[in-house]
C-alpha cells in the first residue's frame, strides 16, 4: 500500500498531467491496486487504511474524469456507423494521441 510519501508524490503528479506524469500516476495506481487487492491480512489500523484508500480513490478519479474531459471531443467525433467506426479506430494507429503505445499491437 503506498504510503504518506507515495500518495504525496501520486498527488503531484496528478496535478502536473503531462506524459511522464501519467506514466507515474498509472505506475502509482496500479500498486496501489495490486496492493489493496492482494490477499492479506486486515491492515492494524483500519481507520488509516480507508483513509489512504479514499485519498487514493480520489486521484484515481481526478485521473479518469480528466482523462475523459480531454478526450471527449474525438469520441464525440467517432462515426456511428460500424465500419466508418472501424475505419475510424483503425486510423487513430497513425492519428490518434497513441501512436506506438503497447496497446495497439495487443489489439491486432
């Protein structure tokens, strides 16, 4: 579970939402998660350990909705027909704010 330090620096990066940042917030995140859902015993101070778990929810939702805000106008954009969509999808390899990210060759 990240500690005092960890979600101080989680929150920084929150705040700074540029491309290494993200990369340090997802990094953070995903600990976080691999960490709360490990099995385990229940933390000695419980009161503590929801507060760090909300905190951290908090970020993780600040991350989402600002993620969707600034995407929200491409999907707006995204054609409604399915195959201009795949077309459209397809395209967003060369196009899309993604390009050479490891998603798209999981994808294919």
């Amino acid at each position: 579970m990240p500690d005092g330090n960890a979600l101080g620096r989680f929150k920084a990066a929150a705040r700074a939402r540029g491309p290494n940042s993200d990369h340090a917030l997802q990094a953070g995140l995903a600990q976080w998660n691999r960490a709360r859902l490990a099995l385990q015993t229940p933390d000695h101070d419980l009161c503590a350990a929801l507060a760090r778990d909300e905190e951290m929810r908090r970020v993780e939702l600040d991350f989402i909705e600002t993620s969707r805000a600034a995407q929200s106008a491409r999907a707006r954009d995204a054609p409604r027909q399915a195959g201009a969509f795949v077309a459209w999808f397809e395209a967003l390899k060369e196009s899309g704010p993604g390009q050479g990210d490891a998603l798209f060759p999981w994808l294919w």
